[in-house]
C-alpha cells in the first residue's frame, strides 16, 4: 500500500514537472521579448537593409526599390524577434569527408502597427530602414503567437 501511494505521488510529481516545463518554455519566450522591450524604451526596433545596384530599373527606381527591400527586410528582422526563426539543416559525407553542408531558414508572421524610425542611405549604394512596434502591439503579436502553438 505504501508503495503504491509513493509510486502515486512520484507520478504526479513528474506530471507537473512535465506541465511546468512547457509553460516555462513560453514564459521564458515572453520574458525575453519583455526584457528586450524594456531595453529599448518599450519598443522594440529592427532594421533591413538593401543594396541599390541589385535593384532594376534607371537610378531613381533602383534607388526606391532599394528602400521598399531594406524595408522588407526590417520587417523580417521583427518578426524573427517575436516568432522565432524555423532552421533547416543537413550534412552529406561522403568517405570520412563533408561533401555539402546546407542550412535553410525560414520566418513566419503577421506584424501589424510597425512604425518607420529611419530611412538613410549608408552608403552610395546601400539603403537602411529601421522599424519599430510599440510595446503594446507587440505584446499582442506575441499574445495570439504564444495561444496557436499552445
């Protein structure tokens, strides 16, 4: 009878370590997030950037095409702070020796509410657009992220 009550409460044990640990997991998420806010004055910033040559058309629409990129990249640097970023990889070896080595990544998100901080070229061929979101946009961006992967 013993033994089965202290096999009982070990379960149980274990269960709520187990339960515990996920919540932790997206707590530790959030508070990281929160704490890099807090950092930055409650918002929180990323920047894109974008090469004007590697952009078609005559110099004005390479100019505002490198703009729209640098913008877009920001845009990915925001969400990869709030939703993560999905990495792929795989190694071939072939007689003891790596024959290839490919990482993919990937980011996911909805962002909504972000702010344009800064547009300037860095240099006479590269733009630099920087984003920010307010804390409270952000914290319900990472509310509805935190609720789907429950």
């Amino acid at each position: 009878m013993r033994r089965n009550l202290i096999e009982k409460l070990l379960l149980i044990f274990l269960v709520g370590l187990f339960a515990s640990g996920c919540t932790n997991t997206n707590e530790e998420l959030a508070n990281a997030l929160a704490e890099r806010m807090r950092m930055e004055s409650g918002r929180l910033t990323a920047t894109g950037y974008a090469d004007i040559e590697a952009q078609q058309g005559n110099p004005s629409q390479k100019r505002i095409l490198a703009i729209r990129a640098s913008k877009i990249d920001a845009y990915r640097a925001l969400s990869e702070q709030i939703y993560g970023l999905y990495i792929n990889g795989s190694t071939t070896v072939g007689d003891l020796v790596v024959q290839s080595d490919t990482i993919h990544s990937r980011v996911e998100g909805i962002i909504y509410g972000a702010e344009i901080e800064s547009i300037k070229p860095i240099s006479d061929t590269a733009y630099e657009v920087t984003l920010s979101l307010p804390q409270i946009v952000a914290n319900d961006l990472k509310k509805l992220y935190l609720q789907s992967i429950d």
